[in-house]
C-alpha cells in the first residue's frame, strides 16, 4: 500500500518533464467467479491482484503508466517512465500531503470472505436446480455468482489522500427455452454492494426462477404489432432509457468533443417539463455508488436536467479542466491498468406524482414493458434502438396478453420530450456499463413512464 511512502516525491518525479497534475491510484482486491453451464460448475476461479497506476496531465492531454510491482522504489521508476511522456510547463508547487482521508463505505453483514467456497457453489446449484426443474421446455441455464473487495488508495499533487474499500455480490442466471421453432431467453439478475446478506432480499431460487418464468412465458406469445403508438414503460424495466438515451450523451468528454447530441445544450428544453434526471453515487450499497471516485474526489449527487432543461454534465478531473469547472466526482475506471474516464454511477429518472395504474388505465391501446433488454445509442444523434424482453398489450387500460419480439426505436431528445406521465414509483435495473474498452458497475432506475408515442418494431 502507499502507507509509509514519500509520495510526494513520487509525485514530483512524475512532474519532472512538466505537467499541471499528477495522481498516484493503488489497487487492491480479491474476487470470486463461479459458473454453472449444462447443469454442472464449469468454472470455479478466485484470487487476488494488486497494482498501481501514475499518471500525469499536461496541455490537457493524459501520460499513464502501470505496474504490479508496488514499492517505492518501482512507482519512483514509474513516475520517471510518465515523466518522460510529458513535455510542458515546469511544476513549480509545494506537494504537502495531507492526512488520509477515508471513504466510510457501506456496511457489510456477511463479508463474501468469510464464506466457504463450497457455499457459494451451493448457492450457485441451487439456482440451476430451481430454473431447470421449472418447465420441460428449459434447454439450457447459466448461472453466475461473483463477489469481490477493493481497496483503493489515492494520492495527487493537490495534496490529497484518500482511501476506500467496496465489497459487492453477483448473482445472475440466464435460460433458454424452447419449443418447436420458437426459442426464448430469460434474463435475471442482482447485484449491489453488500455483502451475502443480498441473498435475504432475493434468494437464488427466486432469481432463477423469474428469469425461468420470462423465457417460458414468452414461448407462448405473440409477434409484437409494429407502428407508432404510445408506450407504458413499467418501473420493473429498469432504466436502461435513461442510460442510453440521455446518460451516455451527458459525459462531458463526448459533450466536448461534439460526439453528444446535448452538445452545447445547457440551459435549453432537451425533455418533458416532467422530467428531473439525476447521478447519484451516494445512494447506499447501490451498484454504481462508492465513497470516492476513482481520481479520490468524493461521491455526489449531481441533477443533470431539471423539469426538463439540461443544466449540466457528468465531469471527471481532465474534462472539469477543459471546462474551467469542478469535477462532479465521475472518473471511473475498470482497474489500475487503465486511465479514468467519465462514467455514469447510478443514473435514474426521478419520481412524479402519479400512482402507476393511473398511467396503464390512461391507454386505449399500447404496449406495457415490465423488462427492458439492451440498447444500442448514436450518442452524436440520438438515435437509439431497445430490445424488449418482457411486454404486453394494453387495450382500453387493461394489461392483457404478452408479446415477443418488440424493440423501441427513436431519438432520445425527441422521445424524453414525449413522456406524458411520470408515476411516483421507482424502479432499479443494474449492468456493468462499457465505454472504450473499460467496463464498471452502474445502475439505473426510473418510474414507471408513458410515452405519448413511439416506433415499435414488430410484425407488420
């Protein structure tokens, strides 16, 4: 660990060829994986890593390099290797230290680690038990357990220290169903930063069993109709709208770049007046939060359109640098082998006032979505296509038969204009989001929603 170092003089080493800031990230962590495929535990893998990463901003651009080796010794050789990346203005500033700070975290029940392997295996069989004894129409069930702890330390030429540890569980199970040429999928899965305790809320049984129900229930229904209509999206469907739609697009380094369709949109009506989106990474043990971000600024919430008007992005330290602005405490990154970028944490559409069943009994005719699949979005224009996995009918208010096959298809700031109701429930989906190679934990969430009219795609 940093503990006990001089990392000031590391940092000033890494300073040496020029640069207005430097940062030192270390890293440390364990993890387990465990894999059921065919009915039998195809992969059973736990270990840890360590390693720490320099890097130094100069003109705006990024020098990074990493290593595994963690001495002084080895991160003094480092900071020489950025240094020599970098040429510019002299660093002319004291590099006082202050005292580490530490994240508090979140309370953890029943610590991954002090679990047996073969329990977690146990949880695991169980899962695959539960979905494959469902219906006979089941051909095939992954299930997948995952749990970690990180620490993390952060040093930078600003003279801060920080400290953190989070600690998280998986647990998915995808199936497959079956019957004569129709083949369904079910996707279920949870997710947040605790500990074994997450199993008292869902256990493995009942995750196996949704994702079971959904692939065998959509067997038996219909092609979806296609065409424009109004579209109820259930607060069950997570918020992968809100991700792709609006969330990707609010990254300051795309909004810089031009690569947004908000470029440049600050002040102005980008959605319904309805509608407030916000990042929060505060929210407790939920999957995109922390005590600090990955660059050691800590964990906020930031309102990024408000009833309706855009009044910010989402900053990690380079992009707050190119804006002349504070970072909103987004820079994240996979590991301590890759730069921090600007991501999303937990990104959600916040609650209305109208009870949800007011919302579905308000439509002659449409579809209700109850669970959303992925998403695809041209962050340059907006355009954005969604696969549904579970949806249904609605006719005169009522939610009648399901429906395969539907995907959404718009523009995010046309369609985030068109939502007519916005219900007083909310709802979290989580995912592990990517972005130039690197994936981190998020999650999203949203109310349930009425879009007054949307394209579905389905059959003609």
């Amino acid at each position: 660990m940093l503990d006990g170092m001089n990392l000031s003089a590391i940092l000033r080493r890494a300073l040496a060829g020029g640069g207005e800031f430097a940062d030192i990230y270390y890293e440390e962590g364990s993890s387990t994986s465990i894999v059921c495929e065919d009915g039998k535990i195809e992969k059973v893998l736990a270990g840890t890593d360590r390693g720490a990463g320099i890097r130094v901003i100069s003109d705006l651009r990024t020098a990074y390099a990493f290593t595994n080796e963690v001495t002084e010794a080895a991160l003094l050789a480092l900071a020489e290797t950025v240094s020599r990346a970098v040429k510019g203005k002299s660093f002319d500033r004291a590099i006082d230290m202050r005292a580490k700070l530490v994240g508090s975290g979140f309370p953890i029940v029943i610590p991954p680690d002090d679990v047996p392997l073969q329990d977690k295996v146990a949880l695991v069989n169980r899962g695959n038990v539960a979905a494959r004894g469902f219906d006979k129409r089941i051909r095939q069930v992954t299930v997948v357990y995952r749990d970690g702890a990180v620490k993390t330390q952060i040093a930078n030429s600003l003279g801060d220290f920080t400290e953190a540890i989070r600690t998280g569980t998986l647990f998915l199970t995808q199936v497959v169903a079956a019957e004569g040429d129709v083949i369904q999928t079910g996707y279920e899965p949870i997710g947040r930063f605790m500990g074994h305790e997450i199993f008292r809320e869902r256990s493995p049984e009942e995750v196996s069993l949704a994702a079971a129900r959904r692939a065998v229930m959509m067997l038996g229904a219909r092609k979806a109709p296609a065409g424009l209509m109004p579209v109820v999206l259930s607060s069950e469907a997570g918020g992968t709208m809100v991700h792709e739609a609006i969330g990707h697009g609010l990254e300051a380094d795309l909004a810089q770049s031009g690569m947004s369709v908000y470029t440049g949109k600050v002040g102005e009506q980008v959605a319904s007046p309805l509608v407030t989106v916000i990042d929060d990474a505060t929210i407790p043990n939920a999957r995109g939060s922390f005590s600090f971000d990955d660059e050691g600024t800590p964990a906020q919430r930031t309102v990024l359109v408000e009833n309706g008007i855009l009044k910010g992005y989402l900053y990690d330290r380079l992009s707050a640098l190119k804006d002349g602005c504070a970072s909103t405490g987004n820079g994240r990154r996979e590991g301590y082998h890759a730069k921090p970028i600007v991501r999303m944490t937990n990104t959600l559409i916040a609650p209305g006032e109208t009870p949800p069943k007011e919302i579905v009994q308000g439509v002659e005719r449409g579809l209700f979505v109850r669970k959303m699949g992925g998403g695809q979005v041209n962050t340059v224009n907006g355009d954005f296509v969604f696969e549904v996995s579970e949806g249904y009918l609605v006719e005169n208010g009522v939610v009648g038969e399901p429906v395969r096959g539907a995907t959404l298809t718009g523009n995010g700031p046309d369609v985030l204009k068109k939502i007519a109701k916005v219900g007083s429930d909310l709802g979290f989906g989580i995912g592990t989001c990517g972005k130039d190679g690197q994936g981190v934990p998020v999650s999203d969430a949203q109310p349930t929603l009425l879009i007054a009219e949307i394209t579905v795609g389905g059959a003609a």
